[in-house]
C-alpha cells in the first residue's frame, strides 16, 4: 500500500513556506492506519523493545495502537501541566523561543529498552527532548518510530 499517497500535503499551513503533512486523511482509511501500525511493528518486533513511549499528541495516535499489536505498554511524554503525580521536565529549544516536555518520574524502571514513537521527524528538537527524558529515567533507546522523516546523509550503508 502507498502510505505516502495517503497523506495530504497542505502547503503554506500553519505559515508561508511551511508545506504541513496531514497525517489525518491517513488515519482514516482503516487500512492504512492498521497497515502502518503492522509496519512499524514488524520493523522493531525483534529489537527487545519492552515500552512505547509517544510524545504528544500525534505520537499518542501511533503509539497506542502500536503497543497493543505489540503486547507492550505506552507511556506518554506531554507538554507542561498535563501530566498529573511526580514529572521529570525538559527544555528545548524552537525555531523561536524554548517549551518544556514531561514525563512522570515512575513510567519506567531504569533498564527498560524504550521505542519512541511520533508522527514526524523534522528539526528534531523534540524528539531530542524525549531522548532526554528517557535517559533521566535510566531507560535505554532502543529506537525511534517515524510516520514521516526526511533525513540527509552523505553516506548510507544498507543493512
């Protein structure tokens, strides 16, 4: 199935020169949203993942289901206040500014190999902001889930 002809492509959307990847016309084909969870669980079933963790929100859209069809918990990493009880807090910077991700002090035990899971790899920040959190826990990323990234790389080794 093309995933990638699932998607609409919003141009100029949340500002000029920003070409915004709806992920929503995807996750109403039932097909395509159950395809794409057996994809990414099929790609990390053999890597020893013990957790999902998706950061917020759209994160929360995969992550779930791919923890279900992966036998496994989810734990969530939001934006400040959302989270109720003891929180680890990071910051991070953005385009114009920083902001905060949280994630409660007991999601996990030091040691456990972690998946995180979002909807989209761009600059990185956040995802770099999770990696954070994680690591004060004491867990160990085992890998990072994506829907949409674009990476450049000058050299690439295929396995």
């Amino acid at each position: 199935m093309d995933l990638k002809g699932k998607i609409r492509v919003i141009e100029d959307f949340p500002k000029p020169g920003i070409s915004f990847k709806d992920i929503t016309t995807l996750l109403k084909d039932a097909e395509a949203l159950k395809e794409t969870v057996q994809r990414m669980a099929e790609h990390f079933l053999d890597c020893g993942v013990e957790m999902i963790v998706g950061v917020e929100s759209r994160g929360f859209i995969l992550g779930a289901p791919l923890a279900y069809e992966m036998g496994l918990g989810f734990v969530l990493i939001r934006k400040p206040k959302k989270l109720p009880g003891d929180v680890l807090s990071v910051q991070y910077n953005l385009e114009y500014g920083t902001d905060h991700l949280e994630i409660h002090a007991d999601a996990f035990s030091p040691g456990t190999k972690v998946l995180v899971v979002d909807d989209l790899l761009a600059t990185g920040g956040t995802i770099e902001a999770a990696i954070q959190l994680i690591q004060k826990l004491g867990g160990d990323v085992a890998g990072l889930a994506f829907l949409i990234y674009d990476i450049f790389s000058l050299v690439r080794y295929e396995e």
